[in-house]
C-alpha cells in the first residue's frame, strides 16, 4: 500500500517540474528578446544622433573649408590683398560660424581678422613653435585643408584652427587660416555641453606631443563599449563619442526575468496541486491561461514601446497586430484594422515600390529593406520586411528629416560649383581684360619706343662705334620686350579663341606647344569650327591647356594625338599621349588639383572628364560635352 502511495504521488512532482521549466523558459525567452529589442532599439537611437551630430559638424567644416579656399584663391591669384580687413569681412560675412581670418607668410602670421583682440598673434612663427608646429607640418605635407586643436590660443580662448597651405608656382607662400573658438562649433554642430535628456556628449583627439587621447568637452564618458558609439572625423583627426543617458534596460531586464522566475515557481506549484486534485482542474487551468494572456500582454507592451511603426500580416495580407506606433498611419485604430486586407486599408500603395518589396519578401522568404516615399503622406519611410512561415512582419521608420538634410546637401554642393563656375568666369574675364591692357598699351608704347630708337639710330651722325652698338642693342632689346609681351598677352587670354573660335585655338595652341617642347603633335577634326557659349568654349581650351601641361611636366611623351569631332550631338575632344602613364587610383587618392579642376570645368558643362591610364602604356584624356546645352 505505501509503494501505491509514493507511486502516486511521483506524476504530480514530474508536471510540476515540466511546467516550472517551460514556463521559465518563456518567461527568460520574453526577458531576453524584450532586451535585445530595447538595446538595439537604444543603439539605433544613439546611431542616428551620432551620424546627424556628425553631419552637421561636416557641414560646418566644409563651410570653414570653402572660406579658407577662397582666400587662398585671392593670395595665389592676386597676391595680398592691400584691403585684406575689408575681404575678410567679406569671407566672414557669408559664414556666421568662423570667428576669425588669419594669413600667414611661410609660418608668420603678418595679417588677422578681426585684429582687436588679437594683437598679439601678428608676427607668431607657427612652423618654428614645438607644441603647435606639427599638426601644422601635416597640413603642408599632405597640401591640403586639416584642423588643428582644440587648443589654448597665445591671444586668448580656446579654438580650433583650419590651415590650407597657399602655393605660387609651386612654391610654399603661407597658409589660409580659419579661427573657429571652440562653443562657436559646439553651437553650429548642434552639441549639447549642458547634457541633454537623452544623450551625452564627448569631442577628443590623439595629442600629436605626447600620443594622448585628450577630452574637450566637460562631459564625463566612461568609455563602455556597451554603452557608446563613437565615429572618427578625419578632417581634424577627432573623435565624437555619443552615450544614452538611459541604461536601466538590462536591470529591467533582470527584474523582469527574477518576476518570471517567480510566476514560473508559482505556477508549477499550481500544477503539481493541479495534478494532485483533479477536480479543481478547470479552475486552475483558467488561472494558468489568464497568466499566459498576462504574459502575451507583457510582450505587446514591450513593442508598443518602441518609437518605429510595426505591423504583422498574415499570408492572406490581413493585419494580426499593430503597435501604438504604427496607429499613427491607421486612423480606424486596432478595432477596425485587425483582420483588414491591408490593401483595402491602404489602396494607394498598390502597384507602388512598397507593394512590390512586400510580395518579394512574401515569395521568396527573404528579408527586404528599402527606402522610399509614401506620396499619400508625404513622408519617406525606412522599411524592413522579415518574412515567416506565417506571414511578414514590418518595421518602419519615419525619415523625412535625414532625406530633408540630405537634399540640403545636394543644394548646398550645386551652390558652391556654381560659385566656382562665377569664380572662373570671373579669372577669366579678368585675364582677358589684363591681356588687352598688356597688348594694346604697353605694346603701342613699345612699338613707338622702338621707332624713336631707330629714328635717333638713322639721324645720329658718328663713328663712335660703342653708342653705334648701344642703339643697336637697345633696338633689338625693345624688340625681345615686344614679343615677351605678346606672349604674356597670349598666355592670359589667346586672342585667337575670341576672335576666330575653338578649333584655331586649339590648333593654334597645340602648334605653340609643339614649337616649345619639341613633342610631336597631331591634331585631327571633323569640324572647322562649331558655335559655343564663349565659357563653354573657353572651358574646353582651359582643360585642353592643363592636359598639356601635365603631359609636359610629368607623361616624358615624345607624340601626342588630338582629335575634336561631334558624335551624336557632343563634342568629344579627345588626347593622346604614348608617355610612360601613372596610376589614375593612386592620383585620385593624392588628391591632384589639376586633375580635379578639369573634372571640375567638365562638370560646369554637364559634361564627363574620363582619364584612361597605365603604366608605360601612355594616357588618353577624353572630354565629352553635350553641344545642346551648350550651342549659342
């Protein structure tokens, strides 16, 4: 009879363990994924915040960049400009985020704007300072635009500094100096020192003295990897750390899961009293359900927390949840959208980008993620789609606002080529005016010194043979003068390309060239002159010049091919040289200028710039620009 007994009792211990272990297992199933949702959730939050900070900051930056540049252009082309307060008030006047202007001769500064305040920079020999020399060494050897600091400036502050080396034929002159005090682009970054209610903020940099990672911003970050993302800013070498404030969610986690523990014990007791008394089943067994539906309940209201719209549809298209996210697009609310044909709740999407990725996914049981427009709404939305063996579930983000910043961008990049394109016509109308003045002044009043000498020459009556020689010398020196003149006219500004076209200026400065280096030149054409807007035409001459020069100084060609003809209403000028060619990779990672400009003159013309090259294999430039944009 006890062996009976202890054989009963064996079955109700087994549920009761069997229940505690499945509903545990629910239980820290529900935990884990509620925090793994909440987690990536948080990092995506701080991932957005960071990119966005990081935006705004480039965006600054280039701003520094483009007024730096535009000094520099002015120093190189114009020299040093008498009124230099008056341009850099100018530069300064277009961008409220610079504080100051500097211009430096080698390393000394000689100009600063504004001066009151900084008084004490004038004369201060940045390239012979040991704590300061290097990061500026850095931006002379890589020849291009790079931040220093933050740091302690000898007037006062603390700021960052932009240095753009200046180059006159080819020679160091100085720097370009942008001054932007440290809260001027914490401000224009959107930065918030004060710490927000969201995130943290931290700005650093390695110290190129002593190889330490140096903190700016009063903000204490522990450098959890955990808890941060950071992004490196190659402009200046920085690095911009962002952390959550928010870092409860693995102790919810964990109150959650112990809740669950305990609910789990509770309701195996439940079921070994369950088992144990049969004919309380019923009762318990609708206890038990309630608790599950407690649970599923639990879950819903974890994913009704999160900021992105989630919705799930069955293999039939009909909704089977929604979150409170997604009721924003779903006026009739859960009641009257659960069980709808989502295509009866929102017809306006069939047949668009959004329809066909839902079937994609739907076939082929693969994840979908696309970025499109909701026209009905107005608004660009980021989707993903991940499909199962009972239908999809669809998570999507609203952001309008990043695609606002990036046309912002797109406008601001059109902005500046067409100050670059006004810059250009600018030089050049400049250069012509110069050339004129060159040809028509000085060249008269040469001439007429020219026939003076040779009138006194022909009256002088003498044999003293040392003034005889003298004059004579004085005339032939006059007429070297004469030419050098000419030549200098010629070189700002052919005469030729005004007065009879592109195709004899190219032939014309093709033979000049041929005549200077020695280099064989062929020159082939299907047109004898074709009708351009004069910048058009006087853009093709410009690159056809810089693909000269840069065979000159660096292809060692002994022939060069050109050819200029139409095809399919384009002009496609086309050069060729058998020079010992150089990596086209390697020569856009360095960054060449020249290359960029003609790359840059193309683009004004809706035009593309394609440079073919190997080594020992020769180079072929070719130009092509649409003649129906660019016809007069």
């Amino acid at each position: 009879m006890n062996g009976f007994a202890f054989a009963g009792t064996r079955k109700p211990i087994w549920n009761g363990i069997a229940a505690f272990i499945i509903a545990a297992a629910l239980t820290f199933g529900i935990a884990s994924q509620s925090y793994v949702i909440s987690k990536e959730r948080e990092r995506m939050i701080v991932l957005r915040e960071i990119n966005s900070v990081k935006d705004r900051l480039k965006t600054a930056l280039n701003y520094d960049l483009a007024a730096a540049k535009t000094l520099a252009y002015i120093i190189e082309n114009y020299g040093v400009p008498k009124d230099f307060d008056k341009v850099a008030k100018g530069i300064l006047s277009s961008n409220k985020n610079i504080d100051g202007l500097q211009l430096t001769t080698k390393g000394v500064t000689t100009h600063v704007y504004p001066l009151k305040g900084n008084e004490s920079i004038i004369g201060f020999d940045i390239l012979s300072n040991p704590l300061r020399s290097k990061e500026a060494y850095k931006a002379l050897k890589k020849k291009q635009f790079f931040f220093a600091g933050p740091y302690e400036l000898k007037q006062g502050g603390i700021a960052i500094v932009g240095r753009l080396p200046i180059f006159k034929d080819s020679t160091f002159f100085g720097f370009s100096v942008v001054l932007v005090k440290l809260p001027t682009l914490l401000k224009a970054s959107g930065i918030d020192t004060l710490e927000s209610n969201h995130f943290i903020y931290q700005l650093s940099k390695i110290n190129p003295n002593t190889q330490k990672e140096e903190f700016f911003l009063p903000n204490k970050i522990q450098l959890d990897k955990e808890q941060f993302v950071s992004v490196e800013i190659p402009d200046g070498e920085w690095k911009l750390y962002v952390m959550s404030k928010n870092k409860n969610k693995f102790f919810d986690t964990i109150v959650f899961s112990v809740l669950g523990f305990g609910v789990s014990f509770i309701f195996a007791l439940f079921v070994w009293y369950l088992a144990k008394q049969p004919e309380k089943l019923n009762k318990l067994v609708e206890e038990k359900t309630s608790q599950l539906i407690s649970v599923q309940k639990a879950t819903s209201t974890t994913l009704n927390r999160i900021n992105d719209g989630m919705i799930s549809l069955d293999n039939d298209w009909r909704y089977t949840f929604l979150n409170d996210a997604a009721l924003a697009n779903h006026p009739k609310g859960r009641a009257g959208t659960l069980g709808k044909i989502i295509w009866d709740i929102h017809p306006q999407m069939i047949g668009s980008i959004f329809w066909y990725k839902y079937h994609e996914a739907m076939q082929t049981k693969k994840v979908v993620e696309l970025e499109g427009k909701y026209d009905y709404r107005d608004v660009w939305l980021l989707v993903k789609i991940y499909p199962s063996q009972d239908g999809l579930t669809i998570i999507y983000t609203d952001i309008s606002r990043r695609k606002a910043a990036e046309e912002k961008n797109v406008k601001t990049t059109e902005q500046l080529r067409q100050l670059t394109s006004h810059l250009q016509n600018i030089r050049e109308e400049e250069r012509t005016r110069i050339a004129r003045e060159i040809h028509d002044e000085l060249g008269q009043q040469l001439t007429a010194l020219k026939m003076d000498a040779s009138w006194i020459s022909k009256k002088l009556i003498t044999d003293d043979k040392p003034i005889t020689e003298k004059l004579s010398s004085m005339i032939g020196l006059i007429d070297s003068t004469v030419k050098t003149v000419r030549r200098i006219s010629s070189d700002l500004r052919p005469g030729i390309l005004d007065d009879l076209g592109l195709i004899p200026a190219l032939e014309w400065q093709g033979a000049e060239y041929e005549k200077r280096t020695g280099i064989n030149w062929r020159f082939h054409s299907n047109l004898n002159d074709i009708p351009l807007d004069r910048n058009v035409s006087t853009n093709v001459f410009r690159i056809f010049q810089e693909a000269f020069t840069n065979i000159m100084r660096h292809a060692g060609a002994t022939e060069i091919e050109t050819s200029v003809e139409k095809r399919n209403e384009n002009l496609i000028l086309t050069i060729k040289d058998n020079g010992q060619g150089f990596d086209v990779d390697k020569s856009r990672k360095k960054n060449s200028w020249g290359i960029i400009g003609m790359k840059e003159r193309a683009t004004l013309m809706n035009g593309e710039l394609i440079i073919e090259s190997e080594k020992l294999k020769g180079t072929i430039v070719t130009l092509k620009v649409p003649l129906i944009t660019n016809q007069l």
